[in-house]
C-alpha cells in the first residue's frame, strides 16, 4: 500500500485559522481523491488534544452532507522523549495494511492523515462488560499475532531504563514540584525494577507484537457492522504476552484510577479462554496449566505497567504540557505497585524476594 507524502510542517502554535489552512493543504496533498477538491469544502474540527497531541477532522461535504472523513494526527513537540515516532509509523504502516486500526493514507512532516473511523468509543465501564471484554481479548489475540518487520527484542525494559536515565537528569523551575521530585528515591526505584526484571524473566514469558496502551479509549466499536477497532500505536512493539494484557487490566481502574477494580481470578481466566481462542470460530482445546501460567504472568507484568507509566510520568511531569499532576501520578501508580508487590509475587514458582 502506497502512502503519501509531503513536506508540509503544521505550526500547533498559530491562530486556529491559518492552522486549518495548512491542514487543508496537508488533505489535498496526501489524500489522491482532494486533490481537485476546493478548500471551501473540507470543513476542520476538533476530536481530541490540545497544544501537545492534536487530533482533527477533515470532512468533506456537498449540500452539507459529509461525503467522506480523515483524520489528522499533529504531534506535539517534546512527545519524542517518551514516544519513538520511528517505531510508531513502521508499526501503523504494517497494522494498517493489514487490517488494524484506522487505514494510514499520508505524512506530512509533523503528523499523520488516516482514515475516520465509523465507531463509538469505549468507555472503562465498558471494557469489563463479559461480551466486550471476550471480543478484546480474541482481537488483542490477533494482533499478538501479527508479523511486524522491526526488532523482536522486548522493549519493556529497554524503554524502563531509558526513561529511568532520562529522569534521573531532570529539574524542575517550579520550587514545589522540584521538591516533591527529589522526594522521589532513585535508588529505590532501580532496586524495585532489577529485582522485578528478575522475576519476570524467570517466567519465560512469550514474545507477541503488544498494543502496550490498551485502555477503553483506544479501542472502538461499530455497534452495526460489529467491528472492533484498537487503535493508537504509538507505544506499540514487541513485548511480553503478559505485559500488554496486564497492562489493560490494570486499565479497568478508569479515570479514577480505582485500582479494587482490577479483575479477580475468575474475570481473568474468562479473558484468558477467550484470549486463547482467538479468532478461531472452533472451539480450542484450553488446559489448566495454560490458564494458570497466564494467570502468574499477567499478575507479575501488572507490576511492571505500574512501574513503566510510573517512570513514564516523571518525564511527563518536565516535557508535557497537559495540565495534569504526573508527578501525583507517579506516586500513585508506583503506590500501587507496592501495596500489590508481595501478593503479585507470591504467585510466582520460584518466589525469591530479596527483602
Ligand atoms: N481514526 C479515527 N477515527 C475516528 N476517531 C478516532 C480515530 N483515531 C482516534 N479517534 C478518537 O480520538 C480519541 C483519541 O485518539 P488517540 O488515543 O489515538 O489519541 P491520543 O492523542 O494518543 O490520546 P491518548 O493519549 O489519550 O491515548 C480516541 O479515543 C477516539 O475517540
């Protein structure tokens, strides 16, 4: 599949008017169809994002009814510190052809146009209804399964350790948060990832191509033409089976990061059937001990999602321009990881906690 491309660049800092100007621009350039199509026609509005991640929609419509829809993805300056744009788009270009997400139809220097997708988005509540999650969990299934040209290398602690290197070199302007930031220990934090390295790799884990962000905003459903969409690559990479499923659990907590929410035994073990199954429409044979060895994985990798988006917040807190407390964030997720250490662990075979 051919992409488009061109050299224009969207200044996320102008006025609204001459932003849509360029974006217009950017539509006729990279979609094959616009080409011709008068500017006056493509009417611009806002989906999400603001001064960091800006993402649009480009309409084009005749007699006021809306032919066809793009989407344009701006990236916000400083989002390379925790996003790998390279990654990024050699991931979307091989899940969109074949068939994941939103179909990706051009670049421009600092963004993306895909396809608009016809879906209503999920919500936390949603994603732990039984008949959501079982089609979660055999299309995270497939997309395990996909073949994506770039390193099998697990990046889970090779991105750990860059970020850790990363924050350990910041400061902050602001007295209060540059306080409440030495507050946090260095030292503890690496002896907390070494020790949770270990464990998890004596797990063995497999190796799948991992969503890595699958909270209920990334996934949409179209209700009529019962099609799930995941979406958002943008930490998408090879990584521990475990990891990306813990990883979503971890997101049953929502918004408000209610983490008695996280599912029990029972809730997980239905996911796992279903993940298993896949897509396949006979039924698999599913043993016990498959069942359990997942069951041991993902509550070890929980851990390591709370550690990640832990240390991944420290950054947000010096680069992002969300106004948000990440540095509140970190403590809790990292809170988190604490108060589930020792039962997570526990699970484990070959239990071995330095302490
Ligand atoms: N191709 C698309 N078609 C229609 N809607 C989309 C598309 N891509 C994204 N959206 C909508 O925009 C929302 C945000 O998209 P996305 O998660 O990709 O952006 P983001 O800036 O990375 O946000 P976040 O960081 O919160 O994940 C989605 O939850 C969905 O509602």
């Amino acid at each position: 599949m051919e992409v488009s491309r061109c050299k224009i660049h969207v200044d996320l800092t102008k006025d609204t008017e001459t932003m849509n100007s360029a974006v217009r621009q950017v539509c006729k350039a990279v979609v094959k169809e616009w080409a011709n199509v008068d500017e006056h026609v493509m009417q611009v509005s806002h989906i999400t994002g603001g001064i960091t991640n800006l993402l649009l929609k480009v309409a084009v419509s005749s007699n006021g009814i809306s032919l066809e829809s793009v989407t344009v993805r701006i990236f916000g300056p400083n989002t390379e510190t925790v996003i790998d744009r390279q990654r990024e788009l050699l991931a979307i270009h091989h899940l969109s052809t074949s068939g994941f997400g939103a179909e990706l139809i051009g670049l421009f220097e600092n963004g993306m146009v895909q396809s608009f997708i016809v879906a209503r988005t999920l919500t936390p509540s949603d994603i732990s209804t039984p008949k959501i999650a079982a089609r979660i969990a055999r299309e995270l299934r497939n997309f395990h399964e996909a073949d994506i040209p770039m390193s099998k290398e697990p990046q889970l602690w090779v991105d750990i350790s860059k970020f850790m290197s990363e924050a350990s070199t910041i400061s902050f302007e602001d007295p209060k948060k540059q306080e409440t930031f030495l507050s946090i220990s260095f030292l503890e934090l690496l002896e907390e990832i070494g020790e949770l390295k270990r464990a998890c790799d004596s797990l063995d884990a497999p190796i799948v191509f991992a969503h890595n962000d699958l909270l209920a905003g990334n996934v949409m459903f179209n209700y009529e033409t019962d099609k799930m969409y995941l979406i958002d690559f943008e930490y998408s990479c090879y990584n521990y089976r475990g990891y990306d499923i813990a990883n979503h659990f971890n997101e049953y907590a929502g918004f408000e990061c209610d983490y008695s929410l996280y599912p029990s035994k029972d809730v997980q073990y239905f996911f796992f059937r279903h993940y298993l199954n896949g897509l396949s429409s006979k039924k698999v044979e599913i043993t016990e001990a498959e069942l359990s060895k997942l069951y041991i994985e993902t509550s070890c990798y929980a851990l390591a999602s709370h550690i990640y988006w832990a240390v991944w917040a420290i950054l947000q807190a010096k680069f992002s321009s969300i106004d948000f407390d990440y540095l509140d964030y970190f403590f809790l997720r990292f809170g988190e990881y604490k108060r589930k250490k020792q039962e997570f662990l526990s699970l484990m075979p070959s239990h071995q906690i330095n302490e």
